[in-house]
C-alpha cells in the first residue's frame, strides 16, 4: 500500500518536473510545479514529516506559485515566449543548478557510505513541540537571520515599487535626475532627453496615473528623480 | 476482521456519509439562496414547484444536466476541461479534517469520528483550501477571453490577501489549545467554553476573510457579473459551470464547519452529552445545525450589501485585516503566556 503510494507519487514528481523544465507555456509550467509540489509533499507524509508537507502546501502551493501564476497573467506573458537573456543565461543557471545538485548529492552519498544507514525517524523527532523546540530554543539566532534577511527583501522591494509622495513631488523640479531609466518602463513613457531638469513629463503622468488605477491607488504620479 | 481492514472500512464509512451530506448541500442552498433572496428583497421568489418551492433546486440541477455543454473553439481544452473538477476537489477535501462526533467503541475498537485524524489537522485544512484558487486561475485563462482572465487574475490576488488574514486568525485559535488538530480544540471548548468570546477579534477577522475566500458577495470580484459579465465562468456552461457552482457552495459549507469547529465548539451544546452512535447522530446534527446557521449568514449578507469596489477590497485586507490579525495574534499569545487563556 506505502509502497504503491510512493510509486505513484514519486513518478508523478519526476514527470510533472520534467514537464516544468520542457513546456513552452509558463502557465503549464507553473501548473505543472503545483503537481510537482504536491507529490512530494505526498512523499514527505511517507516519510513521517506531515508538518512540512502541510506547510509545502501551504506556503508554495498554496502561496508563492499562485504569485508566479498571477505575474504570468498580468504581463500576459504568450505560451511561445522564452525566458529573457536567451539560451546562455539558461545554460549558465543549468549549469550552477548541476553543480549545486552534484555538491549535495555527494554530501548524501558520503554521510550515507561513511557512517552506516543514518538512524530512522522517530514520531517524537518529527513532533511538531520538538520541532518548534529546536526552531525557537536551539536555533533561535539563524532562525532570526533568516527572517531579518527576509525583512530586508521586503523592504527593499518595497522601495522599488513605491511611489513617491506629494512633498517629494513639490520638490522634484528643482531636483536633479538621479536615476533617468528607474521609472522609464511604461510603453508612453519618453525617454529622458539628458539629464535635464523639468515639470513632469505628460507621458510620465499618463502612465503613472494608469498604473495607479491598476494597484488601486490614487497617489500622484512620480516622476524621475523624484526620492532626489 | 484485521485492524486495519476494520479502519479501512471505518473511513470509508466515514467518507460516504460526509460526502453524501456535502453533495446535498448544494441542492438545498439552492433553494435557500432563492427563496432568502427573495424574502430579503420582499418577492415571491421560485414558488411553483411542490410545496414553497422546493422542488425548484431539482428542476435547476436537472436544467444544468441537459442543457448543451458548449466548449468555445478558442480554449486551452486540457486547462479548461480540468478547471472545474479541481475546484470541487479541495472544496469536498477539506471537510475530511472536521471532527463530527464522540469517539465511538465498536468491537474493542476505538474510531475517532474524523475521516482523515491528521496531526496537522486545521493546518491542512487550510493548504488544500488554498489550492482551490487554481481552479478559477485555470478557468479564467483557458477561456481565452478578456473578462475571464481579469476574472482569474482578481482571483488570485484576493484569495493569497485574504488568506493571510484567515490563517493568523486561525493560528490565534490553536495557540491556547496548542494542538493542530480540531478534535482538541472542540475538547477545549468543553473545559473552557466557548472560543468565540475570547476570541472575538479573531472570529471578525475570520468571518469577513471567509466571504472574500470563497467569492461571496460582497467580495466576489473575480465573477463580479456587474463589470465582468460573469467573471472567470464567463465562456463555461451547462454541468461545467454548475461545478463551480457547487465547488462555491461547498466550501463555503466547510469554511462554515471549520468556523463553527473553531468558534463555536463543533459538534458539541454546553451541557449536552451523548455517547455511542447515537451520540456521532446527535453530533452531525448539532455541527450541521451550526454549519446551517453560517450558511444563512452567508446568504444575509449576500442580498444585503453591495460589492466593494476592487481597490477597497484589498485596502480592507492589507491594511485592516492583516494588522489586526497580527496584533490578535500577538494578544492572545501574551495573554495564553500570563495564563489567562
């Protein structure tokens, strides 16, 4: 019965992760790692660990690749279109994704040949107060490195999207571009003539104001220079 | 009878009584969606068929069955064929982790009245709920219509926003209980009363997050017919749509059962005791009785207010829900911490 479960889920883990790599539509991929995911959490509750094959479900199944998926329709990226950078950029992540599999394959293989049969898990290692133990008590320090680390990712994508506020608009004129191409990425946006200071371009309004609606906002438009 | 034929045979029972009760829902929220809106609005209502209309859900199901299933030649047929099906996947799925009765002992043996009595319980619950937002996100860009895909693309940022705000408010739940799964948080509520009135804030939160999760009004965006002719099921039709017809209603019936388990003490009264099968009848109907009570909720509310707009939508769940969920969660800690809870 196990082992018939393992079968069907781990074949269906390979498949659907071959069809993720092989697909040309980037919606069937995303899908396709859905599957993917689910099967090996599937394989995870074999292996008595049921806490982080809920949680696999529920933060990228159930989370993360829903984003993927919602990044995919607004760009409204067509089931022919390559990755951006082309083949070589695909190569080189082949490459650095072989050499990191190949590192921790021969990690397993050494722990697995050295030291004997590593010892089974038991129902109190996997428990979920033994885990919140050594999560909280144990390894507090990492555990709150990573979650600054991830702070900072917020933070900084938060700065890369934002918009800018009124004062600093009232004093965008006078300031200097800092960064001309920042915000150019609006198909009505001109490109910025040199470094030359002005009013808000109309296309740079115009577009802003668009992408405003569209996040549900109602903040002036920014223009260049504008966090100056 | 081996042990463990004697569980398989247990949780199939189990599965065939909950699913039968599920599937039923659909037919009778029909009727009650019809009729309570016509009450709210002051009409008649469908009032034709058999004795105040109940016969009208039949003739609706029967409607859906024969009427010509069109397939638009434009879909992405794999993607748009399957949408609908994992939409009532998760929804009949997530029931399986609701307890509906005491334990009951049959020759020796003990069975949990639970289908799937996971260590993780309202944890899982939750991840197989949020998988449901692929079935709107397949259906709206199968479709390869516009609506559809704005349809989908509302989906899925309304359902991850919300989602945040459902779960804190549920993990402020299991903190006192500290256990993840619903049978001990309905034993809780024995010893403790309860949970609703501790956790108020956090019942608010989960009722408000639980009508954005399952495209109720007022916050189904990603059908809104006013603006999106019908949303993501705009090009679906016949058996197809009435799916997703149903996926709505019963996973609105398991948000209902999971909220009534974590609030309002699950298939437990106060002061009511019951052991044995007789004991697991009263339980179904004591839980079903609450789940009933939700659902009316549901369909109040549905008549009674109007549609957000999309930007209010996510403004109430990113800067009101989420923080309060938060600050909800930080609370009941501290307070759990003093030994108050």
């Amino acid at each position: 019965m196990e082992m018939a479960v393992f079968a069907v889920f781990a074949l269906l883990a390979v498949g659907s992760s071959l069809v993720v790599i092989a697909h040309r539509s980037p919606i069937y991929s995303t899908l396709s790692l859905v599957v993917t995911l689910f099967s090996v959490a599937v394989l995870f509750v074999l292996l008595g660990a049921p806490f982080i094959a809920t949680l696999q479900l529920l933060i990228y199944a159930g989370a993360i690749l829903v984003l993927f998926l919602f990044v995919i329709m607004l760009l409204n990226v067509g089931r022919d279109e390559g990755i951006p950078g082309g083949h070589r950029l695909q190569l080189a992540t082949a490459i650095l994704g072989a050499l990191v599999f190949t590192g921790m394959l021969g990690l397993l293989l050494r722990s697995a040949l050295g030291g004997g049969p590593p010892a089974p898990l038991t129902e109190q290692a996997v428990s979920l107060s033994r885990l919140a133990q050594e999560l909280f008590a144990e390894y507090l320090l990492p555990f709150e490195i990573v979650g600054l680390l991830l702070l900072v990712a917020v933070i900084g994508a938060t700065v890369i999207a934002r918009r800018a506020t009124e004062e600093e608009l009232a004093a965008a004129p006078s300031g200097p571009l800092a960064d001309p191409t920042a915000r150019g990425g609006g198909p009505e946006a001109p490109e910025p003539v040199g470094a030359g200071a002005g009013a808000p371009r109309p296309g740079y309004a115009a577009w802003s104001s668009e992408a405003d609606r569209a996040a549900g906002g109602a903040r002036p438009a920014s223009v260049p220079g504008g966090r100056a | 009878m081996s042990a463990e034929l004697a569980d398989l045979v247990a949780t199939a029972i189990k599965l065939g009584v909950t699913l039968a009760i599920l599937i039923n829902v659909v037919p009778v929220m029909l009727w009650v969606e019809r009729r309570g809106g016509a009450l709210i609005q002051d009409r008649p209502g469908p009032n034709r068929l058999g004795p105040l209309g109940l016969f009208q859900a039949l003739a609706d199901a029967l409607k859906f069955m024969f009427k010509e299933d069109v397939t638009p030649s434009a879909v992405d047929r794999p993607l748009y064929l399957m949408a609908p099906a994992l939409g009532l996947l998760p929804a009949l799925t997530t029931f399986s982790v609701v307890p509906f009765g005491p334990d009951v002992t049959f020759r020796g043996h003990v069975y949990q009245m639970v289908v799937a009595p996971a260590q993780t319980g309202v944890l899982l619950f939750l991840a197989i709920a949020s998988l449901g937002v692929y079935s709107l996100v397949m259906a709206g860009y199968a479709s390869n219509n516009k609506y559809s895909l704005l349809g989908s693309i509302r989906a899925s940022s309304q359902l991850i926003s919300y989602e945040l705000a459902l779960t804190l408010a549920v993990v402020a739940v299991v903190i006192p209980v500290s256990s993840f799964q619903l049978a001990d948080v309905v034993d809780y509520q024995r010893h403790h009363g309860w949970n609703v009135l501790p956790q108020i804030v956090g019942f608010l939160i989960f009722l408000v997050a639980a009508f954005a999760e399952t495209n109720r009004l007022p916050f189904d965006l990603p059908e809104a017919e006013s603006e999106l002719v019908a949303g993501f099921h705009t090009e679906y039709s016949a058996m197809r749509f009435a799916t997703f017809f149903m996926a709505e209603y019963i996973s609105m019936t398991s948000l209902s059962a999971l909220g009534a388990t974590l609030y309002f003490g699950g298939w437990t009264l106060p002061w009511v005791h019951v052991e044995g099968f007789a004991g697991v009848a009263v339980g179904l109907a004591v839980l079903f009785g609450k789940v009933a009570c939700f659902m009316a909720f549901f369909v109040w509310v549905r008549w009674t207010f109007p549609r957000f707009r999309y930007d209010q939508l996510m403004r109430l769940g990113w800067k009101v829900l989420l923080p309060l969920a938060i600050f909800n969660l930080i609370l009941v800690a501290a307070l759990t911490l003093a030994g108050v809870l």
